[in-house]
C-alpha cells in the first residue's frame, strides 16, 4: 500500500527501506534533502492519495508534537497518522484529540529492534481503534519479523496502550543490561576467569541466561575485551524514567528497574554529591580521613 | 567413552539420555533401585574400566561432600572426578585435594539448561587443567547444544572457575527474571493493556528483549493468563545468596542481582518485620493508624 | 497577633493551642462544629481585621486546592494565605497566582514534628518573599521549637521551596525509617541477641545512629516487643513518590528513598504479581515446583 | 578499678582519657612509646594485679588476632580479656575458645562514639556471660554516657552478641548516611533552595528526621558549603560488607543497607565497568554513539 514516512533518520531510513522490498509505495520526508523524497509536509501530502496513512518516525517530545500540529493542518478528513517514535503515552490522547477534531485517524505504535530491524523485522506494540489498526495492518505485516504474527506483533489496546507496552519494554531492557553488565563485572574481577568474553560467548547458547542482549555482550566484547575504548558514561532516552513514573502511579515495585535507571543517572557525574555527603559525614563523626579533592586526580 | 554418572534425578537422568543417544556407555548410580544400573558407589567402581571417568549429579553441600569423600575411597590413582552439581565454586578446591591426595584428578562443571536440556543441549563453563579438560571432552561434546564449541562451552580457568562461571549465572538469571516480572506486573496493573500475555507473547521475536526466559513468561502467562494458580513463594537455591556475597568479597556494586535476592526473601515472609516496624515508628511520630493485626485478615 | 486557622484536625488543633499559649489571637475554622471557632470561611474573614494572615492546614490535593479557592474569593487585596499542609510543591506556584490575582500574597510552609509539635515545637520550612515571610514572623516564631532560629526554622527560598524542603524531609524520613527497621529485623532474627528492644533502648543515648526516630522505635518495641499487634500495611501520603518522582526529573540517584516507597507499595499487596511471575518463570525453566495458591493459605 | 588498655589509638587513647578521669586506674599499651605506659604485653601483665582485666582496643583482623594470641600466653588463669575493636562477631567465639583452654574469661564489646566520645560517652553493647559483665561494670560505667544505664550500654547475650550488635548499628549507619546524603544531592540540585545547608541546620530542631548524624551534616556543610574540598570516595571499614552477609544468612531481605554499601564500592571506581558493559550494549542494538574513553576526559 501507500505510506507517508516522516522522519529518515537511523530507524525511519531503514524502515523506508524494508517497506520498499516489502513491495509497498514509500514516499519519505525528512528536512536533510539529501535523504528526503519530498520538500516538505504539504508536499507529502500533495503526493499521497486520499485518504492517506502518514507514519511519524521522529525524536519524541517537541519534534513529534509540532509535527503532528502541523499535520493536522495538511491532512484531510479521512487520513490515519501513526506516531511510530518514543512518544510518552500520555501524549498519545491530546495527539489523537488534536487529529480527531479534524476527522483524521491516530494510532501509536512502539517499534523495537533497533539498527538491526531492516534486517530481522521490528517488533511492534500498537494502539488504537481496531478498524484503524486493520487499515495499517499490511504496514505491520511487512514491517514486522518473519513468523506468526502475534510473535512480533501486538495491538496492545486503545490508542496509548502501544507506547505504554514499549515504555514497560524499554525499562525492562534497562534492567536486562545492567544485570548482564553486573555479571561481567564480576567475572572480570575475579582472578579463576581466564577471559569473560569466552564465558559470555558460551552463555549464547543452551543456558537459561540467553538471549539477544546477551549475545550482543559477547560480540561487544569481542571487538573490546576490556571494553578499554568505552566510557561508562551512559545516556538516557527517557523511557526508564517514564517507566519508573508509572510505576509510581501504579503503585508497582519496580527494584531491578530503578537500579538500573540510577545508575545511568550516576554514570553521568564527575563526583556524586551523595558520596562527597557521605564521606563529610564519616570525617565528622569518626575522624575518618577524607580524600580531599586534589589528591583524587 | 565410557562414564559413571552418580544422581540420576530432574538432571542426571536426563543427561544420561542424552549421553546415552550420543554414543557413550553411561553407567548410572542413584540410590533409587527403580532407576540405578548398580547397587552402589563400589559397585559402580567395579563396572568402570579404569582409568574411571565418573560425574557427580546430586545436590551440592553435604550431599555432594559425603559422595566425593566416598569416592576418594572407591577410585584409584589416575581417575577423574567431574562435579557437575551447583556446589559453590570454593568447595572445590577442598574437594579436588582431597581426590589429588589420592591421585584423582578433579573437574568442577556449571551445567546449565534446566530440563531443556534433554532436547537442546546443554550449556556447560567448566574449571580444571587442559589435561583434564581434555580428557573428558567427549562428555562435554555431547552434553552441549549443537553448533560451534564455543558458543555453549568454555573452560573458564582451573579449578573452580567453572562453578564460578555458573555462580554468575544463576546471579544473572535471578535479576533477568526480576526484570521481566516486573515489567509483567506493570503491564497488568495497567488498563490501557488488554492482555499482557499477548504483549510478552509478541515480545518474542524481533525486539530487543527478547530471550529465552521472556519466550518462557509468554508461555506460562498462556498456561495461566493472571497467574491466579501460582503463589509468589519463591525459594532459592543458593547461588543467588552466594553471588552477592562474591560480589561484596570482589567490592563489585550488584543492585540488581542483590534486589532479585531481597525480592525472594520477602516472599517466603506472611509479614515482614521490617514494615512491622515502619508502621509502628509512623504510628509513634504521626499518630497514622496501623493496620492491627485482627483487621488484616 | 492575629490568625485565621483553617482545618483543625491532628496537625491544625495541636498549632491552635501551641499559638493561643503564645499569646496569639488564633480564630480557628473546621467543618466540624464542635472544634470550629466560626460557621464559615466568610465568617472567618469577617472575624479577622484587615490585612489579614489565614493559615490553611488540611489535606493536600483537592481540598486545599477548594479552600484557596474559596480563600480567593473571600479574603482582600493586601492579605495573606500560607499553606502549612502537605501540598506538592509544583501546585504552590498556581496557587500563589490564583491569589495574586485578587492581590493576596501566599507562602507555602512545610511543617515537621507530628503530633509531638504541640510541646517540642514544629520545625518550619518556608517559601515566599522576604517581605511576606517577615510578616508572618511572629507566628513562625512561636510555631517553631525553643533555640536559635535557624535551627529550627528556614526560609528555603521563593514560593515553592518549602514545600519542596518538606518533600525531600519526608523522602529522607521513609528511608531513615527503612534503616532503623531492617536493622530491627536482623537483631529479632538472630538468636544471640536476647532482646532487641534493649538494643534499641540502648542506642538513645552515645550511639552514632542516635535520633529521635530511633528513640520512638525503641518506644514503640518497649510497647509491644515483638509488633505482634501491628500489621506490616503502610500507607505512604504522597512525599515519598513525590521525592522519587521529582530525583528522577533532577537526575539524582536515590536508591534508598526508593527502596523505602517501594517496600511499602509490596506491603500493601496480598501477593507480589512480581513474584508470581518469578515463581512462573522458575517452573517453566527448570521444573521447580511452585506453591500452589491452596497450599498458601 | 584496675584495667590494663591495649590500643592508644584514635579510640583507645580518648578512652583511656575517660576512665582515668572516671577514677579508673588505668596502663596502656601501645607500639608506639610516646603514647605507652608499658614495654610490651608482658611489662603489662606484670604491672597489673591478678586476677586482671584488659581491654583489647586495635584494628580488627589479624592485629586483634595476634593481640588475643599473645595475650593467651601471658595472661592468667582467672583473667578476663575484653575486646572493644570492631571484630566480627564470628571471630569471638574462637577466641573466647582459645582464652578459655588458658582459663581465661572473654567478653565483646561493641563500641560506638566515635571522636566524641571522650567527652559525651560511648554506646555500649556487650556480650558475654553475666558474671563477666558484671565483673567489668565499673569500667562499662564509666564509658558509656551519663543518664539512664539502660540508655546507653546493653548486655545484648552471650559471646559475640554485642559485635553482632554492633554491626547491625553501623550497617544502619551505613544506611543513615546514604539517606541524609540523597537528601542533600535533591535539595543542591533544585534552583528553588537558595541554600541546603541552611535546610539541613533548620532540620536540627523539631523535625521528624533530626539526628546527631543530621546534626553532624548540618555542621558541615557550614565548613563547606559545597563539599567542594570532599571527595565522594569513601572506604568501608568491614561491618557494611558483614552487615549484607549476616543479612543474606538470616534471609533478611536488606535493601538500604545494601544500597548504602554498594555506594561505596561504586565511589572507589574511576569507572563503572558495569556502565561500560551497558554503554557497549547500547552502542551495539541501537547504534548509540558511545563516549569514547579519549572523550572522557
């Protein structure tokens, strides 16, 4: 079918490109001409037929919000816009709103797999009206791995309901890495592991612990043994704070979850504050000798 | 080759078929006469054409000490102990001085796998000398899930390092499972989420948390979609207990394996004494009202 | 001077009598007749000589949010509201303004120390102007404990900040609670200690984990040694997921504090989903049994 | 009474200070001359009138080892031997064994103060049987603070029971800081408090969360307003490491306490190798730039 595709950078370049071998029409806008089919929104919208299905593949936050501001100024009554980036779901119902007061359709599809999606197939968790998300399936289909549909494929609920699933998706991948990384840890500081890498490398198959992730450690630490060349300093993209922040509102203990996120948060400071109140509060009481801040280098 | 196998229970049993189907001449000692080939630890001495290859199979502490210590009695000069059970990796310098004392060789093996293992293989990290290694490389071949050697088998290090390895493991495994618990709870605290099942059964395949643990969850929450036959008492078996207490040794920070611990304490507690008494302090300064033990039924 | 009070429950009676003993013309305000000192918030107005300074302390959310509300509507240019209860700081700002419309000035004040105030004295966080704060002096003064002002009495910053300094008290709280507990539960499991209270007891006094916390824990075990009588059950009333929410918005890692709020979100569940799902998991991998929910009883 | 003092360090020197003014007859030992009153052990023994008390004050491990070892040799039957260090409570019972084949009686003491001790009391808790405890009571009155004995001092159980004590104390302790610290890091990461120190110096009277800890942090932060001169590494002295161990034997699920430990093993890191693991991960699925170490700084 025709697609509408905005955004092409990392994930919507390669989604353009599946789509296309999927034997779907693609037309592509992104702002770097270079990459773009079109030279702006309107023009999309010129070139798709009504009504017409647009995929929004870009940052989440203000990018996706004035984005579909301004979509629901170029689009039609009729017309499906799927918001396939890291939305926070709670942006999903003033989305919606915002196209419904023009007649124009909304579905929110988290999509995982990341740079290797062109190849293996995204996973999708999608929200939305059911005759809305049958109208995008053949889009799914194609864009979704090999094998039974409901493996790579979920239509999680109401329109929300797919970035929700992705945000629980994400912090539990938060969670996944740091403890594959507290076991490297461990087996690197203990002097019997002649080479973590050869036990990660044999952990990718017949044992309970693999999994994707895992074999992406072992193949990490292939090409970086000590992991000599990477800082720890480790970005977040939001979905691990969001996830905890549900969590609280839902009242759900999520121990693994916040540790993991945590120790992002403390990956990105010269010195924790918490640490030098700590360790004011050892010399205060037990005359304990501090490091003072010209002797730690 | 030829090889005695000492516990033949959920694993040892197993692995004994698939030895068996592999080639090998298994000879199996369980003190259950309904599954043994002989009738004791001498008898199965007998049967071995020495040098003796003989894995151990049965649960680690006391059980696995007394059958080694038995051992040293039963085996000559020049034989070859293979612990395969999940004693912890610091018993097994003990264990192979006692053996060497006798002039027995000593392998410790993490076997992991659970009772996939019949059919997929299983993932083995073992620690002794390359000589002994060696030597018993034909069980290994055949225990391990097909494909390259590498991928489900290493030699970690020397003695030791093998329950080390497996130490780790199951460390691992404690907090991925937290993880993906945690994210379940979410899901089905959640409204907006019709099905959680259907959201870990799409899971599977092309997202980046993929796993075999999560392909497990999904089938469990298809068995029992909320889980409603199942209690939250979760015993351990030890080598989570051991892997924080390594990890303190080796001053590696492991939040989330130490919070995939903690959880299954808690839920072996009716009541926890730690919020008996954030209640009664909360009662004491705020005048709250606790909940007094008649009204929670 | 004199004071409009609103809301005269545990906190607001206990500040009455504390200010009307400071020699302060205190007109108190409550739904319930029998406390109440007038009919109505019009009536409190009409009691109080311009400008006034009304104090409000009742629930946090709605309520306050209603009675400033009301507060706008019956009070007068040039007077002055200040919310001694429990609000999120983030609504002091759209209160503050709600009230700076009508020309009403507003600080928010975070007020510690339970119902142990009325004798010892409260300790007092403000927020607001300068020329605001001066102004109500004098009921600060007499509202916050005996010695040096500023040990027991800030002002934080502008509006907001007090509230905002109340919030990070309360998170320090759930967590100093937590320490003091699962300290307790280790002395009450291990068989050498006789009598953990007469730990308690005796850490009031030269001990470096002496507080007036680990005093009332004492207390509360002197009253009944082993919490028999007290259910593990605790509420939380906002702080604690405020604390955690507004670290993760500052990007501060607060292991402790949200360890605390989620060890009270689990104490008021029957059975953790969490764990179930764990318990699931073990039996699916492994062939552990599980409890079934009959055997839990 | 009569005590012979072994260790004039830090701790064993204000003491001695203490109980000489207490009226207590005191002979120290130490290696170093300038402090010492005697030669060595022996030179102590002879200066002291059978049947002797001495009081063991040096660091834990192999010195308090040795010191008790020696002490066998020239101490007599009748003797009685405190040790007052921060031992762990497992090594009292071997070396009550060791003092008892001489005839020689042992008790533990845990001992909590700090450098303020000398002038305000130290917090006793001891363990032993009662006819030792009450042989050493002089001594016990005169360390501990003035009021109430029950206040201040606790005849926790038998041999070991006051280190077991003890431990748990600085495990809280340990989880105090940690608290007191999360707190500090929110209230110097938000722009609306002008100055956290002033917060914590008002938290000093009337609140909930007051404490001699709380007091001490106040304190300094007024020294150093930004902990500017602090840095955040922090070593631990054992109990932390023991606290988390004795807590996993009893099955104690310790979530503060392990947070607080983990902090400190994490500040002694230059870099996480667990955040390098999930910085290479991230880089590896989602094409994530990576700080490279050259980047770092």
């Amino acid at each position: 079918m025709q697609l509408g595709l905005i955004g092409l950078g990392k994930m919507g370049f390669n989604m353009r490109a599946r789509l296309r071998d999927g034997g779907h029409e693609v037309i592509g806008y992104d702002p770097r001409p270079e990459v773009s089919d079109v030279e702006s929104l309107e023009a999309l919208a010129a070139r798709l037929d009504a009504p017409r299905v647009v995929w929004v593949m870009v940052p989440s936050g203000t990018v996706t919000e004035s984005t579909i501001s301004e979509l629901a100024g170029v689009l039609s009554e009729g017309d499906l816009v799927i918001d396939g980036g890291n939305s926070r779901y709670t942006e999903d119902g003033p989305h919606a709103k915002m196209l419904a007061d023009k007649g124009i359709a909304f579905i929110d599809a988290g999509v995982s797999g990341g740079i290797w999606g062109l190849t293996e197939g995204y996973g999708l968790m999608v929200g939305g009206s059911d005759a809305d998300v049958e109208r995008a399936l053949p889009i799914f289909e194609t864009l979704r791995p090999p094998g039974p549909r409901e493996d790579g494929f979920v239509h999680v609920g109401p329109v929300g309901a797919g970035h929700f699933a992705k945000m629980v998706h994400n912090g539990i991948e938060y969670a996944l890495m740091t403890a594959y990384a507290e076991g490297y840890e461990m087996l690197a500081a203990e002097d019997l592991v002649k080479d973590p890498q050869a036990v990660y490398q044999a952990w990718t198959n017949g044992t309970v612990v693999r999994s994707w992730l895992q074999t992406l450690l072992a193949k990490a630490l292939k090409e970086d043994p000590n992991l000599a060349g990477i800082s720890g300093y480790t970005e977040d993209s939001g979905e691990g704070r969001w996830t905890v922040e549900e969590a609280i509102r839902l009242r759900v203990p999520v121990p693994s979850i916040a540790a993991a996120l945590f120790a992002r948060f403390l990956s990105r400071q010269d010195e924790s504050p918490t640490m030098k109140a700590v360790a004011a509060l050892r010399n205060q009481f037990g005359g304990h000798a501090v490091k003072r801040v010209s002797e730690s280098g």
